[in-house]
C-alpha cells in the first residue's frame, strides 16, 4: 500500500476590531414615601404571621417581592453571581458528531434574550435542512468594563473553548449588546475548538431596518467560520498522517457532505469544502478500505475544479489535481483495471504546470513523489521496466527539494518510495543490487518514521521493509534475509490491525504468508508451511474478489503455493487437489491482458501442482496439462524480460517433459527436458542463486539418467552423476536436509545404473551408501512417499549386489527394503509406484528363489510381477510393462527348471515375446539384448528337453541378437552372460546333430 500525500488550501482570515464597551447604567433611586400597595403587604404580612409564624411568613413574602421586583434584585450586589453560579451547575446540551455544531451562549447586557434568539433564528433560517446544530447554552461569557478589554476578551475565548470542549460543539457565539432594545447592535465573538484560532470579533451587527433579520455581514462572517472549521480539521487530520483517524473521520465527513449537499455554502465556498471533503474521503477509503469512499473523492475534487481554474487560481488548481491525483492512484491499487492509474498519473502532470520548482519547491517535490508513487503501481503490472525507472528518476527529482534537515517526514516517504520503485526493479533483474538499495532507503525512511512519531507510515515501511529482505532471501542459500523479513512484517502488524486498516492488514498477513512458506521450504518440518496458509487464509477475509479482485488473486495464488509444498509432504492428493482450485480461481482476475507477468507466474505455478499431481497418477493427463501451463507463462516469461523468471519456468517445462518421457517409448520428450534444463541454466547460475542452481542441477542429473538408461554407453549415466555432484555443492544436509537426502537417493540410483554396465561392485557399493545417508533425513514420518520411494531404491541396489555375490544376505535385505516401501506404497494411493515395488520385490523374491531348494519363493516372485502388471499395462506404461514381462518370464523360467514338464518355460518364453513387443532395439538397445538373452535361456532350456534342434537354434539366434548390443567393450559382464548362454546353445545344437 502507498501512501499519498495531499495538500491543503488555508482559510485564515484577519477580522476587524470593534468599538469599546457601552458602560453599564447605574442603579435607580427608591421610593422616598409609602405606596398604597406597601401598606397592603403590610397588613398581609401581619395575617401570615398570625397564621403561619413570623418565620414562614417573611420568607414568603420575601419570595413575593423578590418576584415582583426582579429587574431590581438581580442588579443588587451578589445576586448576579450568585444566579451565575446556579446556571453552572446546569449540564450543558451535547452536540450531534454527525454535524457541525454552534452554540450561542448567553449575551451581555441581553433583556429576556431577545438577541440571543435573533442569532438562533438567523442560524435557523439559513440551515433550515438541520445541516448545521443551533445550540443555547446557559452560561455567560462577561467582558463587562475591564480596563484591559484585550485580556477580558482573550480569556472569554479561553472560557469559551473550555465549553466547547465539554459539549463537543465545534464553535461558539458570545457577546454583548449595546442596548436592550431589539434592534440595537451588538458585538459577537467566534471561538472555535481543535486548536484553531480564529482571532474573530464581529463588528457591530444592526438587523435591517424593520427587519429583525442579521445583515449579510454576518451571514459572510457564518461562512467564512464554517469554511475555517472544516479547513482546519482536516489539516488537524493531515497532521496525524501516518496515524489511524478513519474512525473519527467519518463524523467530520457527515458534517462537511451535509453543509455541500444542502446548499448552505455556496460558490468558491463550496468549492473549497469540496477539496477539504474529498481529503477527508479520500484519507476514510484508504485507510478503512471502502473503494465507495475513494470514488466520493474522487468525484468531490472533480467538481471542486470546475469552479478552482487554473486561470483564476492556478497553485489552487494545481493543489486539487494533485488530491485528484491521489485519490485516483489509491483508487486504482484496488482495482484490476490501470485506467485509474493512467488518470491520476495525468493529473499529477496538470499539477506540475503551476507547481514549479522555482516557485513552489516543497509542493513541486510533494507532487513528484506521489507521481513517481502512480508510476510505480503502473509498473507492477506491466510486462516491462519503463514505468518502473520513470518513478525513480521522478522520485529522485523530488529529493532535490525533500531534504532530511528541511521536511524530515517527506524525506523519509520519498525514501520509502524510492525503495517501493528499487524493490520492483530487482525482482526483474537478476541481480540483487537494487534489491539492497531498496532495503537501505526503507532502513533510511525508519530513522524518521518511528512507532510513536506516524504509526501508520511506520508499520508501512516495515511491511514493505519484509517485501525487499524477503525478495533478498530467496535468492541466497541461507534463511537469515527470510527470518528478518519475517520480523519485519510481524512489526508491521502491530499497527496495520484488521480493525483499523483492513486492507493494509491482510496486505501485510499475504506477505507474512508468503515468506513462511520460503522458509517452509526450506526446512523439514511443515510448521511454517501452516502458518503460511494460516496467514493467507487471514489476508482472504478482508481480500475479497468484489473489493480488491487483483489482491484476492495474488492471494489465492500466494495459497495455491504453499498448499503445494504442504502436499509434495503428504501422501494424500487433498492439499495439491486444493492448490489447483486455488490457481484457477487466481486465474479468474489475473489475465494476461491485464497483469501478463502476474498471469505467467500462476500459469507457472498451476503447471508446478498439475506436474506433482500427474507424478502421482497413471495417466498422462495432467501432465500434458502442466506442460501447456509452462508454455503459456513462457509467452510473457522472456529472458531478456525477467531471466530468472524465464529460467525458472524453463526449468519447470524440463521437469514435465521429463516425467512424460519416462512413460513414453521414444527419447524426443527426454531429450527436449534436457534441452530446457541447460537453457535454465544460462540464467540460474551458482553465484546468482545457488539453490536455484543445484535444483535445476539435480533435475538435469534426473532426466540423463533416464535417457542413459535408455542408450548403450555410460555417457550420459556419467553426466547425471556429475550433475547431482554439482547439484551437492549447495544441497547441504544442514543448509537444505530434504533436498540434500533427495539428491543422495538420486545420485545412488546414477551409481546403481552405471553398475549394472560394469563388472565390479564399486558403484554398488557408492550406492548403498547414498541411499543409506538420504534415509538419515527421508524417514517415513515426515515424507512417507519420499522414505518408500527412497526404500524401494535401496533395495533395488542391495538386490544387484546380491546377485553379485554368493550368499543370500542381501537379497534378504533387498526383500526387506521392498516391504517396507509398500506399507506407503499402496495401490489405491500410488498404483504405479506400488506395480514397479511389486515388480522390484518379484525381482528379490526370484534371485532368491534361484538359490534355495524349493519353489517357494519364486511362486512368490510369480505373484508379484502379476500383481505388478494389474497396474503396468501396455497402453499406460509401454517399458515398464515390458520390463515387467521380461522379469516374470525370468521367474517363470527359473521354476519351469525345477519342474519335470515345459509349460512354465512355455510361459517364461511367451513372457520375453511379449516383453520385445516394447523392447526394441532401437528404442532401448540394452533392455531389448536383455531379454534377448533372457529369451534365449528359455528357449535352450526347452530345446535340452525336446528331440528336435529347433528350440536351440531359435537360442543361439537369441543369443546372438542380444551380443549386437552386449559389447565387451560397453557392457563386459552381460558380455560374458550372453557369450556363454551362446556357447551353451551351440554346444546342445551341436550335440544334438551328431546324435542324429
């Protein structure tokens, strides 16, 4: 959120003096004989006392002639004090928040009230609407005949503002007549509250010649007060910028609209109240989120113009387009469209035509900081940087003027704008010194903005503050930037409450959530992760779509994302499942047209969840779809344009085409993903982002393993072990445990492939080990899938050395280690991973089987390679399905040699031609000599129990299929397996024709 400062037109007007005190009268002289009355009273008072006592009687007759000569007693010395000192007692009336109020107070020298009820009905008469509060107090402001009128008249202003301040009225009228009679002038005071002084003393004011109606004069005295108080309140709350003052701004905004709307105010007047209401508005929108309120500014300064030209009052004309300005550039932070911003950047540019420099230099650098403010938020939705260096070069013009030691507090905005501009900028690059320019100019702005001083602006530069550690943070490996942009915004918090500030609350909890989850990320607990969503569940409750439709999608994004990390740790699809709803609802406001970046980065982050959720399930359909959500965020992601972004979403479209070349027969996907992999890297480099760097050096290890496996040489099997090596560099167990133990697993599973290519056990052995220390941090607690996955590979490893050696403890442990992956992996959660685990253990229960006795275990391998198949079917997973095949037929094989008929070799063979159904040797050259030889086995085992050769001779062709691709020279132990299956088939096959 930005904060924009507006400027405000002063109203002081100096009045003139008036004429000194009429001297009050003296008192008449008394009767000097008795009337015919007093000598009634007597003889009353004498039947009184007769009757009721003397006592009763003189106190009621005390009480009569009090009564009846009133005029007189209230002039006898103590009688009017003490009648004033009743009338204090008296409560006072309370005013009406929701209107401006004035209260006439009692007048000197004022028979029955008779001017005091002139003023009322005057007042009455021109507010007729009850716009304005007529309030009668019962007190009496005396300056009487003083000696020093100038001191009596300023303490009666005092005296005044203390009443004021007890009935919570904004102005008072108090005075004197000159005379008793109705038309006689009088001399009135204006005493206003909230600190403002008016220095105000009527002239003589006469009603008209037969008229009791005040004079014009008095009516421009009205609205030259009426002008002043709203004036001077709305700089009282302008002063408190940076401060919470929504709550008492709505009361003064009622009173303000209610003075416009009635016509009580008229012309340059009205004008004036305009602006002075369209602050007020503007200042209740911003702070309370009401987009209503903003609009009302909005247009309050638009009509305000129609009357304040630039030919009649051009530096008042230049201050309303720059509240204009202002209005119109908070107004279009909360919504989609940027024609709001478009509007208060032209208005910003109208101000500049009279706020020159030479003439105006702090309005001038006041208007340049909130251009550069609407410039900047342009620029966050723009695919370029254009906008971005317009609003530093137009903050930095105004810090010519803005100096520390001049306007400390606009010095410290314009900092906090000029790190909101820096900010934007190093997100695009790929460096990080702007980012580290933008943390110094909010740290320099906090030197000035303190807690006590201008909360509201405080907790705002600290939340932006986190924005910048936070950008900071995840381009380094360690977690300090992330911890300290964390504090940040907890700080911020503090002020920025939901009560107070809704919008700037959730802004701040979205930001809050978003740094969680980077941490989150980072370690192997999901706790910050939690409270990452947490946070944007909180920002969602005041981030409504109706309100602030951008906001709310960025959130629901910021949530898809950290939902996604949430479900990479789960077993369960619920939290991906949800993040994809949250993405889509993203969609729904961000749109290329609109924000394209925005737009490409949650293109981006649907395809990241649709790949995990495609990982995770038989089919290929979302995985296609993530594929074409990295190629819709690559059409805005341009390298020249935002090359880490580019790289990153490079790096994501490898990964996808990655998982759908390992279900696919031919290597074109597999060799695209390694293509994207080294584009990635052209801009994720170590010293740029090291995390970044070992990812994408990872998945670059992951998709050459694949493709070696699928190619006779170790080339590329050597170039994915170099790659997790490298990927290791920066994939520390301390700095990132998770992402260190997965590189582990994956570098044993490069080592285990390049020793199935050579004849010793070394790469086993380098296997074992890696796998082993990735269980240090994979365990079946924090990441299930992860450990079971992690399970299955190790027994794959203890299996080949196994098959390697003579005993049987291995292959125990290799059996051991596929169980314990299936209590994770099951069919109904995972069905691949549980067909491939089913196949793996068919595979350890077989070598085993082949070195006991009896049948026992390889009935059990039988079982477990058609379990896997339920899952492994030729149209889902072509290879798979095949590999498959090929391992039940070795298991059938193996049986059918220790039994006496040939159907299970006759199932074992049928088994291997099913299996070069999909293994051929152009698509995988090794898997389709394999099972050349394998087939080959068969078919000689068969050939040695039937008469005919011509079992035997399909073995040697086997045989000799399968030596194309078995090498000495790339594969010498399968060399040597085939070599000698051949010569064993000959040998039969030769046997065999010299007995005929």
């Amino acid at each position: 959120m930005r904060g924009w400062a507006v400027a405000r037109k002063k109203h002081f007007q100096r009045l003139k003096e008036t004429e000194k005190f009429a001297p009050r009268k003296d008192f008449p002289d008394s009767q000097a004989s008795e009337s015919p009355l007093a000598i009634a009273m007597k003889k009353f008072y004498q039947f009184l006392n007769t009757r009721l006592g003397w006592p009763l009687a003189a106190f009621l007759i005390a009480s009569v002639l009090v009564w009846y000569n009133w005029e007189k007693a209230v002039q006898l010395p103590g009688v009017s004090g003490a009648l004033t000192t009743i009338r204090e007692l008296n409560p006072l009336p309370q005013a009406n928040p929701e209107r401006f109020s004035i209260a006439i107070a009692r007048l000197d020298n004022d028979k029955d009230d008779v001017h005091r009820r002139l003023i009322r009905d005057a007042l009455t008469s021109q507010f007729s609407n009850n716009e304005v509060e007529i309030l009668l107090f019962d007190r009496l402001i005396s300056v009487g005949n003083s000696e020093k009128p100038q001191e009596a008249i300023r303490a009666g202003h005092e005296r005044a503002k203390k009443l004021l301040g007890e009935s919570h009225a904004q102005a008072m009228i108090w005075g004197e007549a000159f005379d008793v009679q109705p038309d006689a002038p009088m001399r009135l005071h204006w005493t206003a509250d909230s600190g403002v002084e008016l220095g105000k003393t009527s002239e003589k004011y006469q009603p008209a010649s037969g008229s009791y109606d005040l004079p014009k004069l008095f009516r421009n005295d009205l609205n030259d007060v009426l002008l002043l108080l709203a004036s001077s309140q709305a700089a009282s709350f302008s002063e408190q910028s940076g401060s919470f003052v929504a709550d008492r701004l709505k009361p003064f905004i009622i009173r303000v609209r209610y003075l416009i709307e009635n016509g009580s105010v008229a012309g340059p007047f009205q004008a004036d109240l305009r602006v002075i209401l369209g602050y007020g508005l503007s200042t209740y929108g911003e702070q309370s989120g009401d987009n209503g309120a903003m609009r009302d500014a909005v247009a309050m300064y638009q009509e305000a113009l129609k009357v304040i030209t630039r030919e009649r009052m051009p530096l008042d004309w230049a201050m309303t387009q720059n509240n204009l300005g202002a209005a119109l550039a908070s107004l279009g932070q909360h919504e989609a469209e940027t024609v709001q911003l478009e509007q208060a950047v032209a208005a910003f540019q109208e101000a500049l035509k009279e706020y020159a420099r030479e003439r105006v230099p702090l309005d001038w650098a006041r208007t340049q900081t909130n251009l550069g403010n609407a410039l900047w938020s342009l620029g966050q939705r723009e695919a370029g940087t254009t906008r971005l260096e317009q609003a530093v070069a137009a903050i930095q013009e105004a810090q010519k003027e803005y100096t520390r030691e001049r306007v400390p507090r606009e010095w410290a905005r314009t900092q906090a704008s000029l790190g909101d501009a820096l900010l934007n900028l190093g997100k695009r690059e790929a460096g990080t010194t702007r980012l580290e320019q933008g943390v110094a100019a909010y740290q320099e702005a906090l030197k000035e903005y303190t807690r006590e001083r201008v909360p509201l602006d405080w907790a705002r530069t600290q939340n932006n503050l986190g924005n910048a550690l936070s950008s900071l943070g995840q381009r380094e490996a360690g977690t300090t930037r992330l911890e300290q942009g964390v504090a940040a915004y907890q700080e911020a918090l503090k002020e920025y409450t939901r009560e107070r500030v809704p919008l700037d609350w959730a802004m701040t909890q979205n930001n809050l959530g978003t740094t969680l989850s980077s941490l989150g990320q980072r370690e192997a607990g999901t706790t910050r992760l939690d409270q990452g969503v947490a946070a944007y569940q909180e920002a969602l409750k005041e981030y409504t779509r109706e309100r602030v439709p951008l906001d709310w999608a960025r959130t629901q994004n910021n949530l898809g994302t950290t939902l996604w990390s949430l479900g990479q740790r789960e077993a369960g699809t619920t939290r991906l499942d949800q993040a994809v709803a949250a993405y889509q609802e993203a969609l729904k406001e961000i749109t290329r047209e609109r924000v394209p970046l925005d737009w490409a980065m949650t293109q981006n982050n649907l395809g990241g969840v649709l790949l995990e959720l495609g990982q995770r399930e038989a089919q290929t359909v979302r995985l296609e779809q993530a594929v074409v959500a990295f190629q819709e965020a690559l059409k805005e992601y341009s390298r020249e344009r935002v090359p880490l972004d580019w790289a990153k979403t490079q790096n994501n479209l490898g990964t996808a085409l990655w998982s759908l070349g390992e279900r696919e027969a031919g290597t074109t996907r597999l060799k695209q993903a390694v293509a994207a992999f080294q584009e990635a890297l052209k801009e994720i480099t170590r010293e740029r982002v090291p995390l970044d760097w070992a990812m994408t050096q990872s998945n670059l290890g992951g998709v050459l393993l694949e493709l070696g496996q699928r190619e006779a040489g170790t080339t590329r099997l050597e170039q994915a072990v170099a790659a997790y090596q490298e990927a290791l560099k920066e994939y520390s167990r301390e700095r990132v445990p998770l992402d260190w133990a997965k590189t582990q697993n994956n570098l044993g599973t490069t080592l285990f492939r390049l020793s199935e290519r050579e004849a010793g056990t070394t790469r086993l052995e380098q296997a074992v080990t890696a796998y082993q220390e990735a269980l240090k941090e994979i365990t079946r607690e924090r990441v299930p899938l992860d450990w079971a996955m992690t399970q299955n590979n190790l027994g794959n490893v203890l299996l080949a050395l196994g098959e390697r050696e003579t005993g049987t403890v291995r292959l125990e442990q290799a059996v051991s280690a596929y169980r314990e992956a299936l209590k994770e992996y099951s069919r109904e959660r995972m069905p691949l991973d549980w067909a491939m685990t089913q196949n793996n253990l068919g595979n350890g229960l077989s070598n085993l089987g082949e070195r006991e006795v009896g049948t026992f275990r390889l009935e059990q391998a039988v079982a477990a390679y058609r379990e896997a198949l339920k899952e492994y079917s030729r149209e889902r997973v072509p290879l798979k399905w095949a590999a498959t095949q090929n391992n039940l037929g070795n298991a059938l094989s193996s049986l059918g040699g220790r039994e006496a008929g040939t159907k299970r070799q006759e199932e074992a063979v049928a088994a291997y031609q099913e299996a070069l159904k999909e293994y051929t040797r152009e698509r995988m050259p090794l898997d389709w000599a394999m099972t050349q030889s394998n087939l080959g086995n068969a078919l000689l085992a068969l050939g040695e129990r039937e008469v005919g050769t011509v079992r035997l001779e399909q073995a040697v062709m086997a045989y000799q299929e399968a030596l194309k691709e078995y090498t000495r020279e790339s594969v010498p132990y399968y060399f040597n397996v085939a070599s000698r299956g051949l010569n064993n088939a000959r040998s039969a096959l030769f046997a065999r024709k010299e007995h005929k």
